[in-house]
C-alpha cells in the first residue's frame, strides 16, 4: 500500500533516551513529505495521462478494427460487384448472340423463300412462253390454212409469211 504525503507528515515517533534529534528528524520528515507529495502528484498525472491514453488506444484500435472491416467489405462489393457486372454482361453477349442467330435464321429463310418465288417465277415464265409460242403456231397455222384456202394476191400471202417468221423469231426470243 501507497504512503500519503499526509501520513508521513503525521507520523509521529515515540521518544527515548538516546534517541534521534527530533528537530531533524521533524525537518527531514517535512522534507521527505514535500518530495513525496511531488512525486505523488507527479504519479497521478501519469497515471491519468495513461488512463487518457489508454482510451485513445482503445478509440484507435476501434477505429482500425472499423476500417479494416470497411475495407474488407468495399472489396466484398467490389469483387461483387466485377461479377456481377460480368455476369451481366455474359447475358447480354448471349442474348445478343441469340438475337443474330435469330436474324441469320429469318434472313436465311427469306433467301430461301426469295429463291423459290424466282424459280417459280421462272418456271411460270418457260410455261407461258412455251405456251403462248404453241398458241402463236396454232394462230399462224390456222392463219397459213385461211390465206392457202383463199384465192388470193400471192403477194399478200408471201407478205405475211415473212411477218410470221419475224414474229415467230421474236417470239422464241422470249
């Protein structure tokens, strides 16, 4: 247990013969009690200096503990966050990818509906052509057959020979 400047001033001693002098030991009494009650003092400062920092510590170490769970969960979000992002961005890449295999397939289809409209196209063109040239020749014959059965201008007839071979001609162009 801790004296007090007090109680060493207090204490008092019992006499005897022969013993100390009591002026001195009285004044190195005072004296141990003035420096004793500085170093006291000096001692309760420290130790309330310490208790001071002691609860800086504390704050500081709460502080630091504080930012670095901050910091471990702005790394959580982030790395969240990055995979989220590329995640989204699979999606959308696939969705994208989906949507041109989508427009590729229609395009296709519509190649194929255009090529086949053509060919049909050009088959009703041969079968009209082939078609109106029979009905010419049927036309022609029937024309040959009339103009032969007529008694006629031979000059007409050999006319109108040549205009069916010309028109025969543009016709089988067709």
């Amino acid at each position: 247990m801790m004296l007090t400047p007090v109680e060493i001033e207090a204490r008092s001693f019992s006499k005897s013969l022969r013993g100390y002098n009591a002026e001195e030991v009285d004044s190195f009494l005072s004296k141990v009690s003035k420096e004793y009650e500085k170093l006291y003092r000096m001692n309760q400062e420290y130790l309330e200096n310490i208790g001071k920092l002691e609860r800086e510590l504390e704050k500081y170490s709460q502080l630091e503990k504080t930012l670095n769970e901050t910091l471990v969960l702005a790394k959580k979000t982030a790395e969240d966050t990055k995979q989220n992002a590329l995640k989204e961005a699979e999606l959308i890449i696939e969705e994208a990818r989906k949507e041109a295999q989508r427009m590729i397939s229609q395009a296709e289809e519509e190649v194929k509906k255009q090529k086949e409209l053509l060919e049909e196209i050009k088959k009703d063109q041969q079968t009209f052509a082939a078609e109106f040239r029979t009905l010419l020749r049927t036309y022609l014959e029937l024309l040959d057959k009339k103009l032969k059965d007529e008694p006629g201008d031979e000059e007409r007839v050999e006319g109108e020979e040549e205009e069916d071979k010309e028109s025969k001609f543009e016709v089988e162009e067709v």
